[in-house]
C-alpha cells in the first residue's frame, strides 16, 4: 500500500517538473534572443531627423572676379542637429564627370579657384571663384560675419544655413543659362591641381541634385536647379 502511493506520488510530481523545467528553458531562451536582438539594434545606423530645404544657389552677386561664397544653399529647417561630415551631394547633368558626380565633405575645393592660391588663373568674364576661407572644405555654414572657427564647426543646429562650394559660378552671357562649375583634385602634393573630377551644371531646371546620408542613406532633399534659386 505504501508503495503504491509513493508510486502515485512520484506520477503526480513528474509532470510538474517537467513543466518547470520547460518553462525555465523558455525563459532562457527568451533572454538570449532578446540580448542578441537589442545589440543587434545598438548598431544600427541611424540618420538625423534634421530637415533640411533648398534656400537657393549663392552667385555672390553675380559679380565678374570677386570672391564670395559660391554654390548650393541648404537650411536646417528644423528636427534636429545636422553633421556635414556625413552629407553627400550627388548631382546629374553635368557637361563633364560622364554627366554625373558626388561631392562628400572631405573633398576639398581646388586652389585653381580659391582667393589668394597660387593656381588661381585668370578669370572669365562673367565668373565668380571662393574665398579664401573655403580652402580644404566642400562643405561649410553659410552667411556674412562669420568667423573661421564657426566656418569650421560642421554641426548645424536648427535654423542655421551650410553651402556645397562649387569651384564658380557663371552667368548667363556667353551661354542660354547660368552655371555651377565643380572642379574636384586628387590632393597630390606634387600636384594640387590635379583633377579627377570635373563639370558645369546649368541652372535651367534640367540638372537634378540629391543630398543623402552617407552611413544610412537618408535622403535630406533633392530637387532641381531652377534660374529662380539664383540669388
């Protein structure tokens, strides 16, 4: 008798360990798909919520061999901070490049360009080149007064402006359009001049722009150059 119910004891118990035992395998089970999920997440690239909007292309006036900041205008319209380190400036319609290029904030502006260099040629008579404080940047905050430690910062907070440099800008007398022209160097110290990349882009509506995230691939803003951007 006393077996019997030892026996009937022994039924009774097994299927609750057995229940326990699954339901702490479960638990187990649980926690390491959700540690491996959560790192999984922690690595994930993610893009600012900047937003960003076109505010026009700066000809510096339109003035033959002055030297101002020259190239496409952007504003941070809200959202969120902005770091040009990791903008991208793709751009189609180009006369040169295969009708196509992409400018990152580290590729530098020519000195064939730039105010006060060595290289720097004679002008044509409608264009425009750069400061000298573009040197070494394609990408910088935009406006007047600015000193060259705020030049230098690539954070843009809400509400401020940042210019993609193009080379000059040409207006329209020796062609139907006004121009952007892009000149990029190879960084040779033997040869600083040395291109590998170079276009005009005309501002007639037909040249597309695109401005991404180089880690995430965010598109910011694209668009079309338009004559009415120019200011």
């Amino acid at each position: 008798m006393v077996m019997k119910e030892m026996q009937e004891a022994e039924h009774a118990v097994s299927p609750v360990v057995g229940v326990m035992l699954m339901l702490v395998v479960t638990i187990i089970i649980a926690a390491v798909v959700s540690s491996f999920s959560t790192s999984l997440t922690g690595e994930v690239e993610t893009g600012s919520d900047a937003q960003v909007e076109l505010v026009g292309i700066s000809s510096g006036g339109g003035q033959p061999r002055t030297f101002e900041q020259i190239g496409v205008v952007f504003e941070n319209a809200g959202g969120g901070t902005l770091d040009l380190r990791n903008l991208k400036f793709y751009m189609t319609g180009s006369t040169g490049c295969q009708g196509a290029f992409t400018l990152t904030y580290n590729d530098p502006v020519s000195l064939e360009y730039v105010e006060g260099s060595p290289y720097l040629k004679g002008s044509w008579r409608s264009r425009v080149t750069l400061t000298k404080n573009a040197t070494g940047y394609r990408m910088q905050r935009f406006g007047s007064g600015l000193t060259i430690e705020e030049l230098k910062n690539p954070i843009i907070e809400p509400g401020e402006r940042f210019i993609i440099y193009s080379e000059f800008y040409m207006a329209p007398s020796w062609s139907p359009s006004a121009q952007l022209g892009f000149k990029v160097d190879r960084g040779d110290p033997d040869n600083p001049i040395d291109t590998w990349a170079s276009g005009a882009i005309a501002i007639d509506g037909g040249s597309e722009y695109t401005l991404s995230d180089t880690k995430t691939g965010v598109v910011y803003s694209s668009g079309y150059l338009e004559p009415e951007h120019i200011f």
